[in-house]
C-alpha cells in the first residue's frame, strides 16, 4: 500500500487533496495540523511520537511537510510525495478567503482553537507566510523533492490539482496522463 506525502506551502490544498486520495484508495487519512495542535495553539508534547506511530505501518495520504520535527519520518517513510506547486496568487487568494470564512464563523479548528484578529496579523499566520516566504518555501520544498528516493508528482494549478484527485493516481504508481510532471523514484 502507498504512503503519499502532500507538499506544498500554507493554503496550496494539502488536507483537502490528502482526504480525497485517502478516501478514493482506501488509505489512512493522517491530518498533521490535528496531531500537532494542542490547547491555545500549543504543540502537543506527544505530537513527534503520535505521527512516527501513524506513519510506521504503510497506506497512507499526510497532509504537512511544515514541521521540522516530524519532516525526516514524514519523507523517509513515504514513497510518492505529491507536490502542488500552485502560484502565488491562488494560494493567497485560498488563504484570505479561508480566514475570512473562519473569522465570521467562528469555526473550531484543531482542539477547539479559532482564528482571530490578533492571530490574522500575526507573523506566523498562513497569510504572513505566503506574502513573506512564499520563495523560500518554494526552494525548500524543490532541495527536499530533489533528494526524495520515491516519485514526485508536480502540480501546478488547480485543474491538474483537481484532475489527479479524480484519477490520476493508479495501481500505487504516480500517472502522468494529467498534464503534470511525474518525476520517477531516485
């Protein structure tokens, strides 16, 4: 069975894309923000232990490669990694529209945390991090890919985004038939 990692930068639509392939192979869902997030935005004091236990057996989809602590297990124990390399402006786009939605909902998120002004404007808020890291992500995330032992799949916009989720992935394989980059195990 596979083990998909999901990368990309804040916003990009890694855990929407990482349910989707879960759900469509009959794989395990492994929600990194949800281990991570503890009470008042805290990181939970198991969270390293919680996601090497989720990842130690194969079959599954992980949605973050944004925590240092984690990123060697996540990448040595994947063999596809999905790369959605989505521009600038959609990202941010996704970003604002997702806090905006958030805030005038007052949605819980992870451990009953929410978004709030003060957060919003915070360094470390998604939208911070697309304005202000967006290049530096994007050079991380091409030096991590270039040194990864399995397939790289490369998506760079929402509809070969949305053609992969639909069927693009095949017999534990990465498919190449969408018009994105399939890069072949090193």
């Amino acid at each position: 069975m596979p083990n998909i990692l999901i990368v990309g930068i804040c916003g990009a639509g890694k855990s929407t894309l990482a349910r989707v392939l879960a759900h469509r192979l009959g794989l395990r869902h492994i929600e990194i923000d949800a281990l991570r997030h503890g009470p008042r935005w805290s990181v939970r004091a198991s969270f390293a232990q919680d996601v090497a236990a989720l990842t130690a057996t194969d079959g599954w989809v992980a949605d973050s490669t944004a925590y240092p602590e984690v990123l060697p297990g996540l990448w040595a124990r994947a063999d596809t990694a999905v790369w959605l390399e989505l521009g600038r402006g959609v990202v941010l786009g996704r970003v604002l529209r997702r806090t905006a939605r958030r805030l005038l909902t007052r949605q819980p998120l992870w451990a009953g945390n929410r978004e709030t002004w003060p957060g919003v404007l915070s360094r470390r808020h998604p939208a911070a991090k697309v304005l202000l890291d967006f290049r530096t992500r994007r050079d991380q995330e091409r030096r991590m890919l270039a040194g990864f032992h399995g397939a790289v799949v490369r998506l760079r916009t929402p509809a070969e985004v949305a053609a992969y989720a639909a069927g693009a992935y095949k017999s534990g394989a990465a498919d190449d038939s969408r018009g994105s980059d399939v890069l072949g195990g090193r």
